[in-house]
C-alpha cells in the first residue's frame, strides 16, 4: 500500500521524509493507515485525539501531525496532565498573574500562551481534573481563557491534539470525564494499535533501535541470530514500543556486544509484569493503580535487600568457633553486637523493629527528595510514580517539603 502525497505540503516534505526524519518505523496496515490520517489531518486545525496503550508511540505522531501541517516553524508543546499535580494544573495550564497565590511574585504565561500560534499537546488528558475539563472547553470553543488571578480574558490561537491510554468513552459514562470535551476533542481519533497487535513491525523497530544506539554510543553489535528476532517477535511486549526499545538498548550494554541467539535471549526476556517493575504501564488500569503497583514492587524489593542485608549481618557478627583446650570447637556465639542482631532477626516476634509500609513510603521519598535536592519531579522519576503522586503523599504525610 502507498500513501498519497501531500499536496498541499511544501515541495520536498511529504510523509515518507518525514518519518525518516522523527524515525516513524513500521510496514504494517495499521501503520500505514495511522499515516494517511496523519496526512489527512495534518494541514487541517482539526482536534485529534490519540488512543492508544502506554508506550505505543502517541507522542511520535503527535509530532507528525504538527511537522506536517502548516503550523510546523511555530511552537509545539507538550504537556502531561497526568504530571501536574491538581492544585497547580490551571497556574500551568492557563497561566496566572503576579499575587494570584503565595509565591506568585510576577506574572507568568502557561502552557497555552506557550503554545500560541503553534500546537499544544495534551497528553494523558483522561486525568485532567473535572473542574479543569471545564476551563479547558470554554478556552477550546471561544479560544478565550482568563489566567489564575487575572480579570481580563486572553485569546490564543492554539491547535489541539489530545492523547489518552484510558477508555475516555467509559471515563464518560461514570461522570469523570466532561462529554462535551470528549466530542469536541475526538473530532478525528486515531487509535494506535500495541505492539502484539502488529509483530510484523518488531524486527524493522529493533533494526532502528540497534543501529541508533551502536551509533550514538559507538558501540560494534554482532546482532541477533533469526532464533533471537522470532522470540522478540513472539514476546508480548505490554510496554509496547518503549518497552521493545529499552530492552534491546539495555541487552546490547548488559552483552557487551556479542551475537545474541534465542538462548541468551530467553535468559533476559522479562516474564510477566508482576515480576519486572522495570515494565511499563499496562494500559486497562488507572495510573494510580499502576503507581500503586510500582510502589509496592519497589517495597518488596527493599524489603528482600534489607532481609539479605540482615542475613549478611547475622553471619558477619557470630564469632567464628573457637578452639578449646579440649581440641574441640566451641558453639558459635553470637558478639556483642549479635544480641541486637539477634533482636533483629527475631522481628517476627517484635513488631517495633518491623517497619511498616506507610514508614517505608515516607523513608523512600524522604530520601529521594534529599537525593534530588528537594526536585520533585526528578525524585518522582526515581520513586517511578507521578509528579502528582508524590505531591498528594508530601502532603498525606506531612512531610516538610
Ligand atoms: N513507530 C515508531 N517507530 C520508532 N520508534 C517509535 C515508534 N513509536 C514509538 N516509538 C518510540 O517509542 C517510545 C515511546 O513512544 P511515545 O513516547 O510516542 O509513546 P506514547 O504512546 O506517547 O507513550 P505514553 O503513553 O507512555 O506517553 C519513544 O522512544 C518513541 O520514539
Ligand atoms: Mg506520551
């Protein structure tokens, strides 16, 4: 199948350069139909909204979408709703005027204003807050908006491309998200189908991956025997395209290079989602149940790192057996500091020294606030949950930051 060119395009640029360019890899028919809408609607204003599991490439066509239309020299910016924490989603959104809160000491642009004249990316717009929903439609069907604080209205000129990994259509039905935005956002939808829904493409993705990382990290790959590519081909992949990436990129580093065949394959492929908390998000849950999830995964790791730790300990501190007069070894005993370990190891019996989940959590982004020198986001990046997340639990637990 051949995708028509654009005409309306500037001469040189039609999709096929443009897919070289942002590296749009992929032969199958959903593809190749996801391109043509692309082209369809590129140099249109129409809104799109993008469906499609975590990981599956929203955000790449999104990019098509504005590269390809007229707006293509002007602004394209993305925002994840689901990042922002709720308090200040309109201050971002919408901008807000000097004295609007404590700390506003100028006035500042938000997200949209950025956005002028250009495009504005929505991502994860299924969890924008209901209240939200509302300013963001008035702004969407008058193109005017008023900034936190401010009295008078502001225009902009700003076309939108939505994008979400929930079911927005059930998200109406159960009142949490607005149906009049949900039309006018999904004027022109797209869904993307994951990656198990098109393994054709997974040996052209990996091909692209291979080649892009050995370049960048001039790094010599002997590549994967046809036994290897079939097993990638047959894998499930629930992180869909992102997943597929970071497992081949960290394969290539993790093998030094060498040949990989179906056996040293099979050793690395994750099994399942409830054992690799490296997976990304399986798409028919909510994000917070998912974040949930990791949270967890990451306690119970911690959890067996300290019960090894304290198996080290317990080793470390028996005295070794010594000999005595008799010729025979005395019974290990356990030091000094063994009574303690001793109390430890015993913590089944004593509930004090146990630590429970809520002091976990609360030891966990303590210390990655400090590792981060108090940067939220980077700490949610390394507590691998949202930004909004963190800022519920900073606030849940009082925690001073
Ligand atoms: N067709 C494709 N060809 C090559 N790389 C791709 C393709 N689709 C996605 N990718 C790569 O996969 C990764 C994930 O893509 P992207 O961020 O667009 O996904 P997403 O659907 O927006 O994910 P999320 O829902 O988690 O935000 C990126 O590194 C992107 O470059
Ligand atoms: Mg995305």
């Amino acid at each position: 199948m051949t995708t028509p060119l654009l005409k309306s395009g500037p001469p040189g640029r039609d999709i096929n350069t443009l897919r070289q360019e942002i590296g749009l890899v992929g032969e199958s028919p959903a593809i190749w139909q996801i391109l043509e809408t692309i082209e369809q609607v590129a140099p249109t204003d129409i809104s799109v909204l993008i469906i499609g599991e975590s990981g599956t490439g929203k955000e790449l066509i999104a990019q098509a979408i504005h590269q390809l239309g007229l707006r293509r020299d002007k602004p394209f910016v993305v925002v994840n709703a689901g990042a922002i924490p709720e308090g200040i989603i309109e201050s971002e959104l919408f901008g807000h005027e000097k004295g609007a809160f404590t700390g506003a000491v100028g006035s500042r642009k938000g997200y949209f204003e950025q956005a002028d004249t250009g495009t504005i990316f929505l991502d994860e717009i299924g969890e924008m807050p209901l209240n939200t929903q509302v300013k963001l439609l008035r702004l969407l069907e008058g193109k005017e908006f008023i900034r936190v604080g401010g009295s008078s209205p502001k225009q902009v000129d700003v076309r939108v491309i939505a994008a979400t990994n929930r079911d927005l259509e059930s998200a109406v039905r159960k009142g949490e998200f607005r149906p009049d935005l949900f039309y006018r956002l999904n004027a022109v939808n797209i869904r993307v189908p994951s990656l198990r829904e098109r393994r054709e493409d997974i040996p052209l993705l990996v091909k692209k991956f291979v080649t892009d990382f050995c370049s960048q990290n001039n790094i010599a790959f002997e590549g994967f025997t046809d036994g290897a590519l079939r097993l990638l081909r047959e894998h499930s992949w629930p992180g869909n395209i992102r997943e597929l990436k970071n497992f081949v990129e960290s394969l290539i580093v993790i093998e030094r290079g060498r040949r990989i065949d179906d056996m040293i394959l099979q050793r690395h492929l994750p099994r399942g989602v409830e054992m690799d908390h490296r997976l990304p998000v399986p798409v028919n849950r909510t994000t917070e149940e998912v974040e949930r999830e990791f949270i967890y995964r990451a306690l119970i790791d911690l959890k067996n790192e300290i019960a090894q730790l304290r198996e080290l300990l317990v080793g470390r501190y028996i005295a070794p057996p010594r000999r005595l007069k008799s010729g025979l070894m005395e019974a290990p005993v356990i030091q000094e500091v063994g009574n303690e370990v001793a109390e430890f190891d015993d913590d089944h019996q004593n509930p004090a020294a146990f630590e429970s989940i809520e002091d976990m959590e609360k030891r966990l982004i303590t210390e990655a606030l400090a590792r981060t020198q108090g940067n939220k986001r980077k700490a949610a990046g390394l507590l691998k949950i949202s930004e909004r997340t963190l800022y519920r639990k900073i606030k849940e637990y009082n925690l001073p930051f």
